[in-house]
C-alpha cells in the first residue's frame, strides 16, 4: 500500500449560478498574457450544451483517456490516443489535437479609436482585433458561446450526454417554459491516473507526490502536443506563443502559503470546497480497470478513511505529515465523496480517475403557470425523480459512466435532506411522507443536518481545509534561496518566450 | 583559396557553432527549446506539409548518415545493381515528397495570417535553405546519377577527412558544382541549428519508449529519502542502459559486418569467368605446392640420413640452418675440432627459433625473449627465460660414394675421422636412428 495525500475538490453544482467570477479570477491572475489569451483554467459551461472547447467530450475525435484493453483475465489500461510508437509520427502531425478554431480566436478592441477618431457624424466605435494576427475581425465564436443557451439546436442539443435519450426525454428537457440547464464549471481534475502524463512524450508533465497537483514543466515541455489530445477534459492548452502547454495548476503558490486559490475564494455561489484525500497510489491503475458501471465505487474504494489508526500509520510511514492526516479528517470533500456519498466524478469513464467531484443539480420544481394563476403547490415542491427536470439518464452519462442508480441514490439523499428541513422550518409537510423520503434516500436526521449545515452554512475554514506546507523546505528544496532572491516567481529565472 | 573556405572553413566553423551552439541554446534557454509546434493555428496544412517532409527527410537523412558512417556497408548494399536503381529511385521519390511538403509549410507560412503572427525571419530562411538543399539534392539525383555509389571514393572520404583533422579537399574539388552546392548547403544547415527552430530535431523523445506511463516528482523533504533511494534506482538503470546500448551498439556493427559479407554473397558483384579462372588456378597451384611439402616430408621422414651439408660449407659464427627428423630446425657449425657442431635450433623457453649467429662469448640469440646459448655446453645464460639447455644433435660423416667415415652420438661420443684430402668431398648427414648407426 502507498498511501499519498491529494489536494481534491468538490463542486456543489446546486449552488452554482453560472456567473463566471472563478473563470474571470483565474485568467486575471494566469493567463493575461500573450499566448494565452484563448485559455481558460477554469471555465464554466452550461450544459447541456457543447462546451469548451466545442465538443470536448467527443473522445471518438479527440482520444482523450485511457481504454480498457486485453481479455478478462488481464486487463490493461492503454492511452486512447497514442501507443509508444505511433506517438512519434504524431509529433510531426496530430489528428486529434483541437485547433484554435475549436476554443474561438480571441479578440480585444480599438479602445483608443473612441477617442482618437476623428470628429464626425457618426459615433466612433472600437472594433474588435484579433489577439493572434492583430488584425480586425469577425467575431464568430467565444468563450461560453453557448451560455444559457438551452434548448439550441445549435448548441445544445449537439449535447453528447444526450446520446440515448428517448424522444420524449429530448422534448421534456427542452419544452419551452419548462426548459432546464445547470452549470458545469471546470478546471483540472488533477487527475490520480492522469493520462496526460502518460502521454507526455518529453516527461514534461508531473504530479507532485505530496499533494497530487498535474504540473508542467516549462523547461523540459518540447511541445509535441500529446497531452493536449490525451487530456480527456481538454485541460491542457497549447500556448502558441511560447510552444509550450500550460495547464491549471490549482494556484500552488498560494495553496503552499496556506491561500485559497483563486477561482476556489472568489466563488460567489460558494459551490466549492477544497479538502485533503487520502488515497492508495497502488490500487490506483486496477481499480480503473472495472466495467464502465462500477467505476465510481471502485474510485471510492481506492480513497482511505483517513480516521482509521492503521492507515493513519501508513501514512506517517509514508511521509505524509501530521498537517495534512489532520486537514484530511477535517476535509469537506472526504465528507461528500465518502460520507455521505452525493458528490461524484466528471465522466469516470475515461478511467484517470479525476479528483474532482461534483454534487449533481436537483433542479427542483418551483412553481408552474396554470389556467393564469402561477401556483406553487406543496406537494410536488420539490418534484419527484421520474419529473425530474434534468433527466437521471443525462446526468448519469455525465457523472457515473451511465450507472443510473448511483444518480437516483444521490438524487433522493440530497431530496430527504430538502424535505427535513421543510419540515423542520416550515412544519408544512406530513411527518410520513418525510420519513419515507428519508428512508428512500438512505439518511438519518443527523446526516442530513450535517449535509444541510455543510451545504448551506459552512464557514470559509469549513469549505477550504488547506494544509499547512513547509513553504521554507519547499523552496529549499528545489533551488537555494540565495539565488531563487533574484526570480521572477514561481522558481523561473527566465521569462518565457518563444524560441528562434 | 574558394575551396578551402568553403570546404575546410565553412566545415569546421558550421561543426564548432552547431555542436557547441546547440549544447550552450539547450543547456541555458530551455525555455526557447520547443518544436514551436504551430498545429494550433492551422491544421490542414500541416498535415500535407509536415509529414511528407519530416518522413522524407528522416529517411533520407539516416541514408546520407549511413553511407557517411559505413562506407563498406553501403557499398556492398549499392554494388548490386538492383538495389543501386532501388536505392536511387526511392531517394528521388523522397527528395521529391520532402520538396512538396515544403513548399506546403512555404505557402502556410506566407498565406496564413494566424501564422504570420508566429513566424519569424528565420523561419523563412530555414524553409529557403531547406527547399535549396533538397532542390539541389534532388538535381543531383537527376544529373550526377548514381550518387550512392560514386559517393563511397568522394565526398564520404571528404567527410572523413574532416571528421578526423585532416581536411583533404582534393575529393571534391573535381566535383560539379552542383554536388558542391549541396555540400556547402549541408554545411550551412549545420551551422543554423542553434540560431533557429532545427534545433528542435534534438528533442526526439526517445525517452518515452523506455519510461512508466505515470511520473511522480517530490518536492517535500520528508521525501528526500524515497528520491535517493529512486536515484539509485535510476542510476542503476542508467548503467544498465549505457551497458545495454554498448553491447547493442556492439551486437550492431558485428551484424552490420555479418550482413555485409552475407549481403556480398548473395547479392554482391559475380565474378567474370576469366577472373574466376584465374583465381581457381592460384589455388591449385596452392594446393599443389602444399602437396609437394607433404611428399618432400614423408621423403625424408622414410630415409635413413638427412642431409646437412658439405663438411667445408660449414662455419664457426655463422651456422646453417636445417630441419631435422620431427622437423624441427637445428644448425650445424663447425666445431674447434673442425668437425661439425649440431644443436637444435628450437628455443627451450617458448619454441621460437634461435638465430644462427655466434657471438663473441660462443652463444646464440633467440630473439623471443634474450636467450643467450651456449653452442657448445647448449647452457642457457643465466638471466634467460629458457632453463633448459638446447640439446645436441648427433651427425655422420659420408664421402661420395656412402661410406661412412666419421660419426658423433648426440652424447658427444665420436668415432673415425676425417683425412686432409677427405674433407673436401665429405659431407654431413644426421641419421634417422643414433643407435643404429651407432
């Protein structure tokens, strides 16, 4: 057993409103610059829809993740979009890497035609200029093109998790008036079987052995792009300034002064929290090597209860410090990963175990305009599951690999603990029907209290446990201090640019 | 005065900066060490220009390496005439697929706005220099034919001569113009390497065919111990690469040689019959004269007396060399009796044969390892390796007509003489059986 600590996420998508602040913090602070412009760490996606870049999720295109091969016998997890030596005829030439044209081509304006432009009868206006050739241009796509934009026969009903929905599921999802969409914001997963890594021909790619964050290394990235396709998140993006990648790299310079990072503390929703895992590194490979249905319980089984005295001890053992066994037990992602079981994976059929989870939307029903009068009637306030706006078969494609019981069992757990709290507060609902509900979802008035607290109230030291890191031996460790004095940040002691 | 500035200067300056330029780019800019992949910015393009040019070009660059590094193995390979025709279409084939894709990243580059934005003046000398070199490569296919063959006895000793300090351009000075374009071109892409993207062409990952798919890196303390522990391990592996790569390199060139010689067999150059005549003649006449040895040694094995000399031929410091019954050599002097002295000439230290001449102390040389012998004791010197004294051979004297008129044993005990007038027709002889005659 190897037992490593992972930084890891949860983001309650319940919560979220769809208004960008995280993108917005992270691009302010990473990727304002030449090259970069294009990029979005994090992005928030309305779904469904077809996402950024367009139609990331068609892995049959970009052979992002890992497939299963070999008999039952032996299974092995091989790259989907490369094996050893095909990758050295895609370095000259990869099919499956998106092109600018798949992100959208940024763009800035003339601000200074405003009020250079010579006097006359019209009123000068700013046209928009690429950021790539400089030149003015049509604006044809952007960043969240298809923002709010359910029900598109453009956008989203291109939807790949749309795939198998009946007609009548299709028509229910995107009826007018009754139209649902929920926001999906992404950044790395900082994956525990990350195939970008795999797929790094140069080694350029890393995760760091004590808090599990995907990094990569400017010096040895020789752009050849393969992490790019590899990456079935599309986390990766090609800087075309420099010709190196560059990813998300989960603010680590705040995170190892003790700082949240930045789309984490600008969160107007407060959707997201921040948490310590304690994971088997060993189990990591063969427990993706399950059937597509029982991926994310084998991704729960590998995640160690951090409480247990025996692993407790592995992970001394092991180097984990006392700081990081401690925001471990304190961890909020433990709590809805393990626990209480409502948060899951984004698309755990791609087998790289993403550690990033994600607490699905229950879009309950509001209210209903009927006969002229808008009525909210009590007993289908918060909807049933076979009504449920956001078909269970959608949101199961997106976060269980298709297990639709796993879906229906988070969907009813988070239902009992709105129930209980209706019928704490409100008094409105009838003590049978809550209780059944709660036996349906599978908790006690306890657990859904500590959901509800945790969900609703939770103090900022609450949703974001961050160990304390030894900054000092950090640093020492990767240059003398005397010398890292004269750097530019974050270690480098040259500016990058592009090459001759 | 042109041609060594072009094929002696140019050669070591472009070799000096690329080699060293290139070590100085990667080890200070890593930063500026990338493909500058520009995929992102159009793809179509690339596609048709990027992999007709960097498959034709790798190949053709392994053959021109190839031809450069064994001479010998390429010649037995184009010496066939088929290959040779093979070898030379494929080339030009190539040429042509690397011309055309060129001319594809050419155009990208001029047309496409987004990539303008990424390209620098370099670039476009590259891809000029590029198109030339190619452009002249693929001319000399065309009106220098059969460079692969007549490259071997030219420019590859040319390129030897540079590679080993000893420039010698009367290779190439005869060489049209158009080969010594491609040469100066060879030589003026080197020297860009480290001044433009062609540096990138060091960046192969061949690292990724030897690497675990996942890779973790420690940056806390706490885990100094595990890095040490993975630098063993590592180092290990590192040795066991080099001593890998060394016996692969190794088993290499001994299969290169193997192929050669199986290659030349098979498919290597027939001999005319006349040749071939001529060839299996000197064998038997070979053949014939072993076979006249043979005869001559059983001859001499069946008689009773070999012959050494005539009693007057022999000398004081001067010996006679002679083969004696096992067929070993021995010499004969002549002795302070003026009888003859015979002592075998076969080193009693390893076996090598003692030279003939006698000193001024009364010895022989074996010039192996310093023996000196005495010739009359046969006693070795003292700081020789030899141990053993050379032993004595005993001898027969016969006048012409057979009969015998003196003898000596080869322990030294004599019997009969020779008169004054005797000696000059007396001859020596060592007899089969020292007994017998006895």
């Amino acid at each position: 057993m190897d037992i490593r600590a992972q930084v890891s996420m949860v983001f309650h998508l319940d919560k979220c409103i769809g208004c960008h602040t995280c993108s917005v913090a992270c691009k302010n602070v990473w990727t304002d610059r030449p090259g970069a412009e294009y990029m979005w760490w994090n992005n928030v996606e309305t779904k469904p829809g077809t996402g950024y870049p367009t139609l990331w999720e068609n892995q049959d295109h970009y052979k992002g993740g890992w497939k299963l091969t070999g008999n039952n016998n032996s299974k092995k997890l091989e790259l989907k979009s490369q094996n050893k030596l095909d990758s050295f005829i895609k370095l000259f030439y990869n099919p499956n890497q998106p092109g600018l044209e798949d992100y959208y081509e940024p763009w800035t304006y003339k601000y200074a035609e405003l009020f250079d432009s010579e006097l006359g009868t019209d009123q000068p206006t700013a046209i928009p200029v690429s950021q790539v050739t400089g030149e003015p241009m049509d604006i044809e796509a952007g960043p969240n093109w298809d923002d709010d934009l359910s029900g598109s026969p453009i956008y989203a009903e291109n939807d790949m998790n749309l795939e198998g929905l009946t007609d009548e599921e299709r028509e229910q999802l995107f009826e007018i008036e009754r139209i649902s969409m929920m926001y999906l914001p992404r950044i790395c997963n900082h994956c525990a079987n990350p195939s970008c890594v795999a797929s790094c021909p140069s080694g350029a790619l890393y995760k760091r052995g004590e808090d599990g964050i995907v990094l990569i290394n400017q010096d040895v990235c020789r752009g050849w792009r393969a992490c790019i396709s590899a990456c079935p998140y599309k986390k990766i993006y090609y800087n075309w300034k420099t010709g190196k990648s560059e990813k998300c790299i989960l603010c680590y310079p705040k995170l190892e002064t003790g700082q949240i990072p930045n789309c984490f503390q600008s969160c107007v929703g407060r959707i997201r929290y921040l948490g310590v895992l304690l994971y088997d590194a060993d189990r990591v490979a063969d427990a993706m090597k399950v059937p597509d249905h029982a991926l994310v319980e084998s991704q729960r089984s590998v995640i160690l209860d951090p409480f247990d005295p025996s692993i407790i001890e592995g992970a001394k053992k092991n180097g984990i410090s006392d700081e990081f066994i401690k925001a471990a037990q304190l961890s909020p992602v433990y709590k809805y990963v393990m626990t209480w079981k409502i948060a899951l994976p984004l698309h755990v059929e791609y087998r790289t175990m993403p550690m990033l989870f994600y607490v699905p939307p229950l879009l309950p029903v509001m209210g209903k305009y009927e006969n002229g009068v808008y009525d909210n009637p009590v007993d289908e306030f918060f909807t049933c599951l076979e009504k449920s706006r956001l078909p269970i078969k959608y949101l199961s494609k997106l976060f269980s690999a298709g297990n639709e019981t796993i879906i229906e069992s988070v969907m009813k757990k988070l239902m009992a603990v709105r129930y209980y709290k209706r019928s704490i507060e409100m008094s409105d609902l009838d003590i049978v029907t809550v209780s059944r509900m709660m036996r349906e979802g599978n908790t006690t008035p306890q657990e859904a209290e500590a959901i509800y607290r945790l969900t609703a109230l939770p103090t900022i030291d609450e949703r974001f446990v961050i160990p304390e890191i030894q900054r000092e031996e950090a640093i020492e460790n990767n240059c003398n201090p005397e010398i890292c004095k004269g750097s530019c940040g974050l270690g480098m002691n040259q500016t990058p640019g592009r090459g001759l | 005065m042109i041609d060594t500035l072009l094929f002696v200067a140019l050669p070591y300056l472009a070799l000096f900066v690329g080699i060293f330029g290139s070590i100085y780019r990667i080890r200070t800019a890593p930063l500026t060490y990338s493909s500058l992949s520009s995929q992102f910015l159009e793809n179509k393009g690339l596609m048709w220009g990027s992999l007709p040019w960097h498959i034709g070009i790798t190949i053709i660059l392994a053959a021109h390496i190839i031809a450069f590094l064994f001479p010998g193995l390429w010649q037995s390979i184009v010496s066939h005439q088929q290959v040779l025709y093979a070898m030379e279409s494929i080339g030009l084939c190539l040429s042509i697929l690397c011309l055309l894709g060129l001319l594809v990243l050419g155009l990208r580059r001029l047309t496409s706005p987004k990539l303008q934005a990424v390209t620098t003046t370099m670039d476009l000398v590259i891809i000029l220099l590029l198109l030339l070199q190619v452009g002249l490569g693929a001319a000399i296919a065309v009106h220098c034919k059969w460079g692969s063959a007549w490259c071997s006895g030219t420019t590859t000793p040319y390129v030897w001569s540079i590679i080993t300090f000893q420039p010698d351009v009367s290779y190439i000075s005869e060489m049209p113009l158009l080969v010594k374009a491609h040469i100066v071109g060879a030589w003026l892409f080197i020297l860009a390497i480290p001044f433009s993207r062609l540096i990138h062409m060091f960046a192969v990952p061949v690292e990724y065919l030897f690497r675990p798919p996942q890779n973790v890196v420690w940056t806390n303390s706490r885990k100094l111990e595990s890095q040490d522990q993975a630098f063993v391990k590592e180092e290990a592996r590192r040795h066991f690469l080099w001593a890998f790569s060394g016996i692969a390199l190794g088993g290499f060139l001994l299969s290169v040689g193997t192929f050669r010689n199986v290659f030349s067999f098979f498919f290597g150059p027939r001999l005319e019959r006349k040749v071939e005549t001529e060839l299996m003649e000197t064998r038997l006449s070979r053949l014939e004269s072993t076979v006249g040895q043979r005869k001559l040694e059983l001859e001499r094995q069946a008689s009773n007396y070999i012959l050494v000399g005539k009693l007057t031929d022999l000398n004081a410091s001067n010996g006679k060399y002679f083969i004696d019954f096992s067929m070993q050599p021995a010499i004969a002097f002549k002795g302070k009796d003026e009888m003859p002295l015979l002592i075998s000439a076969k080193c009693t230290h390893l076996g090598c044969t003692v030279g003939n001449k006698v000193d001024d102390k009364g010895r022989i040389l074996c010039p192996c390892h310093v023996s000196y012998f005495d010739i009359v004791s046969g006693e070795p010197n003292a700081e020789a390796p030899a141990k053993a004294p050379l032993p004595h051979l005993g001898w027969v004297i016969m006048d012409e007509k057979g009969s015998v008129l003196a003898r000596r044993d080869s322990k030294g005990k004599s019997q009969g003489s020779v008169s004054a007038e005797q000696r000059e027709s007396a001859r020596v002889y060592i007899a089969k059986n020292q007994e017998e005659t006895t």
